[in-house]
C-alpha cells in the first residue's frame, strides 16, 4: 500500500482554474499506476484520468478531455491534475489513487487518498 497526500482542492467560479496534487509518503511511485477519480453527491465514484509512474499510458474520461492534465514530476513522488476550464459539473471530492502495475482499479491493492473538495459555481 502507498500513503497518498492530496492537496489543492478549493471553490472557483465556471471558467476558472485548479491543480489537484497528490504526494507519496516515503516512497516514489515506481511500478505503480496512478490515477485521478471523482464523486459527485448522489453518483459513483468514476475514474477521471490515469498516469503510468514512467509519465505514459495516459488517458482521460471523455466529460474532462480537453480540459484537464495528469502529469507526474520527474522524481516520481507527485501527480497533479491540472484542472482548466471548470464547469459546475466537475464539482465532487477528488480522490487520488495508486495500484500496482498489472492490478485493476477494483482490486484490493488500489490505495487511496484522503480526498479533496473541489465545487465550481456557475
């Protein structure tokens, strides 16, 4: 299991902008995969987008393409989510979360962060 630490969440107006960041606790994120998910009040948690730690594999839900960024930095030990163009229904608690390569996300090995808020007002 990985120890995740989130940050960045806030409330912003329709239009604006923010970077989730996710931190390792005392490790790097090598040989792991990373990803993004959200949820909304009332709805499922969904996957938002995922990273490889090398920085490859990179795929986004459609709802968020175009808009945000999943990066990795170069000593494998943070993941943000840049978050451009917001709309209310973005709004939902942002969860990191990193599997071993060759999991899923079901699986009992995903660990997860804290989470972290993010409401977009129209």
């Amino acid at each position: 299991q990985v120890q995740l630490v989130e940050s960045g969440g806030g409330s912003v107006q329709a239009g604006g902008s923010l970077r989730l960041s996710c931190a390792s606790a005392g490790r790097t994120f090598i040989g792991y995969w990373m990803g993004w998910f959200r949820q909304a009040p009332g709805k499922e948690r969904e996957v938002v987008a995922t990273i490889t730690w090398s920085g490859g594999g990179i795929q986004y839900a459609d709802s968020v393409k175009g808009r945000f960024t999943i990066s990795i930095n170069n000593a494998r030990t943070t993941v943000y989510l840049q978050m451009n163009s917001l709309k209310p229904e973005d709004t939902a608690v942002y969860y990191c979360a990193a599997r071993p390569a060759g999991g899923s996300w079901s699986g009992a090995a995903v660990s997860w962060g804290q989470g972290t808020q993010v409401t977009v007002s129209s």
